[in-house]
C-alpha cells in the first residue's frame, strides 16, 4: 500500500447556515471515520487561515497565501490505497464535493527517511 495526500481547496461554507454547516461537518467526520474503520486513514487536519510564505534564496517571508477562495488550501488528509486510482476513487466520497470544493490527490514518495 502506498500513501497518498488529498489536499482540500475551495468550498462554498461561508454560504451554508450554521445548522447546514454541522450537518455537513458530520459527514466529514462519518467519512474519516469510514476511512479509518477501513485501515486507509493515515492522518489529517484542517488548516487555517493565517500563513507566512518563505521565498527565495534570501528566504523573503511574506503575509500568506493570498490566493482566490476556491484556491486555498483548507485542510488534508493522508489515506493509503493500492494505487492512484484506488485513491481517487476513495477521494469521490469526500464531502467537499458537496460545496462545490476540489480534492487534489498527490501520490507521497517515501524517500526521505
């Protein structure tokens, strides 16, 4: 098995009520939890929106990332699969979809250690 990273951008959140977005919430966590009943849940977290952005050679920190909403990243999931169509296949059941959101799927080279 291979791990694989599903990065989390855009969503339409803003624009659900508070009971809409807790009922959406839920079925992030009965998704993961899904995922982990099944032994292909690694890890993950949603991210803020506060940032610093280091750049260059002079290593130039900056206020960010300033992107468009449906371009930030809010969170990540890391999830084993046999491939990388297993993986976006196990990507499809992300309630993101229901937002209107984007699920990237990366595969992770295990090299660094």
């Amino acid at each position: 098995m291979k791990e694989y990273l599903f990065l989390f951008r855009g969503g339409e959140m803003n624009e659900l009520s508070a009971d809409e977005k807790q009922k959406h919430m839920q079925k992030w966590r009965d998704w993961i939890k899904n995922l982990a009943d099944q032994g292909k849940f690694k890890g993950g977290e949603p991210l803020g929106n506060e940032a610093k952005v280091v750049k260059g050679k002079k290593k130039i920190v900056t206020d960010g990332p300033f992107a468009e909403s449906k371009e930030m990243v809010g969170g990540y999931l890391i999830v084993t699969a046999s491939d990388l169509n297993e993986a976006t296949e196990i990507a499809k059941g992300c309630p993101i979809f229901e937002v209107n959101g984007l699920t990237e799927v990366r595969d992770i080279y295990n090299t660094m250690i």
